[in-house]
C-alpha cells in the first residue's frame, strides 16, 4: 500500500496551487462521502447513537476535512436522534460518479484561433 509513496509526494510537490487545491479538494470529498456513510451504516446496525456521534467526531478532528465536506457529516450528527434504520440514504462515492473538466482552448497551434471550450468527462 505504501510502496511509490516518495514518487507520489514529488509530484504533489512539482503541481501548481490550483492543481494541489483540486487534489485537496477532492481527497476532502472523499473523505466526506466515506464518513457520511459509515454513519448511515451504524445506524443501520443500531449502534448507540451518542457512540456515533463521538466517534464521527473524533475521525473528522483526526483527518482535518475542510469546513464545506466536514459541515455535512456534522449537519448528519445534529440529526441523528430523529433518523432510524435506513432513514439516511448513502452517498455514491465521488470515483463512481462522472466528473467534467472544462478548459479553454485555441484553434490552430497558438493563441490566435478561435476560443473554444474543450469538456471532459472521466
């Protein structure tokens, strides 16, 4: 699991700030998407809900979530009492979902073509 990971850091390093933001950005999803989950599994399982709710919080302290991902998760916590079983519908995780990118490109082989923009999906 942890093999690569020097290569992995030297390139986070060269990115631009915009590019290690989105990076950022995404693992944050991510993290979200995962914690939201887990909660709606305990529940689920009728775990104790004050249980839940220390633990979730534990986990979002320990992984430094950005204030947007984390408000989610914590919206979910102050709700918790009144939601049951399957109550909480699950997230898809954000590498199922089809993400676009859009750019904007030149016709031709230098800036002086036409402006278009490109969108990709992946």
């Amino acid at each position: 699991m942890d093999t690569g990971t020097d290569l992995l850091m030297e390139h986070y390093r060269g990115l631009c700030e915009s590019e290690k933001k989105r990076l950022e950005h995404e693992e944050d999803r991510l993290l979200s998407t995962m914690l939201f989950n887990l909660v709606a599994y305990m529940v689920m399982m009728q775990v104790n809900k004050n249980e839940i709710k220390k633990k979730i919080r534990r986990l979002l302290g320990k992984s430094h979530i950005g204030l947007v991902h984390s408000q989610e998760v914590s919206l979910l916590l102050e709700k918790l009492n009144q939601l049951n079983a399957n109550d909480i519908d699950l997230r898809p995780l954000p590498s199922r979902q089809v993400n676009r990118q859009s750019f904007t490109v030149h016709a031709g082989t230098d800036a002086t073509g036409d402006l278009l923009f490109l969108e990709v999906s992946k």
